[in-house]
C-alpha cells in the first residue's frame, strides 16, 4: 500500500507549534482534520517538528491510508480551509517504506533579524527586531564553531535520554543592509537548537561574549551555560531533503 506525501508550507503565527495538542491550534491536528474528512482518520509523520511561532516554507508529512486517495482534491481541501495559513505545495504518491521524518537526509533552516532604530511592520511576523548595532564578523566567527558533529547540550531542551549529539554541516551569516540572515543545515536538529545558535550569535554580534568563547560554551554540555532563545518568528524551516 502506497504512502502519501504532502509538502506543505504555513505561517506558525496562529499555532501552537506543528505536533498536536489538546485544546489548542497546531499545524498537525488542523492538517489531520481536513484529511480525515477524506480518507478517515490518519496520523501524519512529520520532517520537522517546529515550535509555536516557527514558520516553514518547506515541511513534509506522510501518512498511510486504506482508503483511495485523490491527491488534486486532498490539496485543494487543504489549501481551500487552511489557506493561506497552512498550504499544500504537493501532494504525491510514495512507497510505503517512506517515512517524512526517517527518511530526511537534511533540514536548512533560516532566521531573519532586523537592526536599526525601528522595526518593519511588513516583515514584523517573520523577522526578530534587534535594536542595536551587530558586528557580522563577531556572529560568524561564532557560528563557525556550530559546525561538525559534537553534543548540543548546551543549546537544547533536554528530551529524555536522546542523544542531543548532531552533525551540523553549514551555519553562516549574510548580511543586506539592516537584515541579517542565519542560515544553518544539519541531519537533524534537537528542540530550540537553532535559536539557542542565533541567541548567542547575537550575543557576540552585541559584544556581550567573546565569539572564542563558543566551543567552551557547547563543552560544558549544560543548557544553563547557553544564551538563552531567539524569538521563535524569526525562524523558518527553509528545505528538508530527501
């Protein structure tokens, strides 16, 4: 029996974060309640599991099914009901061994900062407003030391037992006149990591820490030595690869 895929992008503004809850807006149960009027109940797997707040231009689910599914209509329900909040980029047929989640090599995440004397009304919901100068040369020093394989520790909420260990293989800032732009890629990534990276980035961009001080932050391996979290509208889930 075959999988369906769906690539979806959404604003995080109006939910809770992507994974259900209880009495509360989430990405994933608004999703699932549009699908389960075609093709019953189902329980989606997602790439990324974004807090609330958090955007994606690029997520994907995957769910199996018994019933037959018209992908043309199952998009343009969801679009017709949750647009332009949450939005179906595709929808395809996959083999059932896929899984959203499991089967991601990748995740490109971005996030966007303003500086200047004055926040921008028409970027305000997806851009984190800093007002204060930043040394770039200061943040990418920093963000360098995010990358390779090492414990994240210091930068993620503590799950349980799971490894917070995590292979990242690009962080780097760019800069356009008052926006600065993070853009950061791993397999994967543990809970709040990337605005724990942004918080200290700008923290050194603030000269509020020396950019040298990064590696001995990610070694104490204790989530007090961090800098604490970016803003969540700030980030979106840029691409997942497959």
């Amino acid at each position: 029996m075959p999988a369906v895929r769906l690539d979806i992008a959404y604003d995080g503004s109006g939910f809770r974060g992507f994974a259900r809850q209880p009495d509360v807006p989430t990405v994933q149960g608004k999703l699932e309640a549009v699908i389960a009027d075609l093709t019953g109940p189902v329980d989606t797997v997602v790439a990324g599991r974004t807090d609330a707040g958090v955007h994606a231009r690029h997520n994907v689910v995957s769910f199996s099914t018994e019933a037959e599914v018209d992908l043309r209509r199952l998009r343009r329900s969801v679009n017709s009901r949750l647009g332009p909040a949450v939005v179906v980029t595709d929808a395809s047929l996959v083999p059932d061994d896929f899984s959203a989640r499991f089967s991601a090599t990748g995740r490109r995440y971005r996030y966007r900062l303003l500086t200047g004397d004055h926040p921008d009304p028409f970027t305000a919901g997806f851009t984190w407003w800093v007002d204060h100068e930043l040394d770039i040369e200061a943040m990418t020093t920093a963000a360098a030391a995010f990358i390779g394989e090492q414990d994240f520790t210091s930068l993620c909420r503590k799950a349980g037992d799971r490894s917070m260990v995590r292979h990242v293989r690009e962080a780097s800032w760019a800069r356009d006149d008052r926006v600065y732009v993070y853009e950061v890629e791993a397999s994967s990534f543990c809970h709040q990591m990337v605005r724990s990276m942004v918080a200290i980035c700008v923290d050194a961009g603030r000269g509020r820490i020396d950019p040298a001080s990064v590696p001995e932050i990610l070694g104490a391996l204790d989530r007090q030595a961090g800098r604490g979290v970016a803003p969540p509208h700030g980030l979106t889930l840029w691409e997942v690869a497959y």
